[in-house]
C-alpha cells in the first residue's frame, strides 16, 4: 500500500474491507515475528495506524 492509507471518499463497505485487510496483514506480522521472519519491525506500527485510521473514519460517518 501507498505511505498514508487513504480514507477520503471511500464507503463504509470499502472501509470496512480494508479494516479486515489491515487486521489479517497484522496477525501475518506476529506470525512472522514469531517465526523469527520479520525484517521490517515497523510495519506494525504502520499498520496500527492505519488501522486507527480507518476505525476513526467509520466513527465519524
């Protein structure tokens, strides 16, 4: 994905997708740190706040 997850003129079916999206993408990252695989450990971070940010936008519709 880009930088910025974008939540600009997406629906609430789209958001809620990409949640699902960005929650499996995390559960892959423990997976992988557990398995000793990970090479980039910021990606949760990353990944959490796009995860807050989409959380944010469908509280706000």
């Amino acid at each position: 994905m880009s930088k910025r997850f974008d939540t600009k003129n997406k629906s609430r079916e789209e958001l809620s997708g990409s949640l699902t999206e960005f929650r499996v993408k995390l559960a892959q990252l423990e997976f992988d740190r557990a398995d000793k695989k990970l090479k980039d450990a910021s990606q949760f971070k990353k990944t959490k706040k796009d995860i807050a940010r989409i959380l944010t936008a469908l509280h706000t519709q």
